[in-house]
C-alpha cells in the first residue's frame, strides 16, 4: 500500500461518510414511503 498524503485520506473519508449517510437516508426514506403507502390503503 503506497501512502497516502493525510489531507487525501482525510477528503475520501468525509466523502466515504457522506455517501454511506446519503445511502442510508435514501434506504430509510423509502422504508417510511413504503410504511406510510401501507396506512393509506
């Protein structure tokens, strides 16, 4: 593993972190559609 200037590694975590909350958010916001599509009917 070559390395990795520490700003780099610093920039592609938040980016990693960002992405796996915006999953999450996305995943949960379709759960609560999904729940809320339930009630309606």
């Amino acid at each position: 593993m070559h390395k990795v200037p520490a700003f780099i590694k610093f920039k592609l975590k938040k980016y990693t972190n960002e992405t796996e909350h915006d999953n999450f958010s996305h995943i949960r916001g379709m759960h609560i559609a999904r729940f809320h599509e339930t009630i309606k009917k």
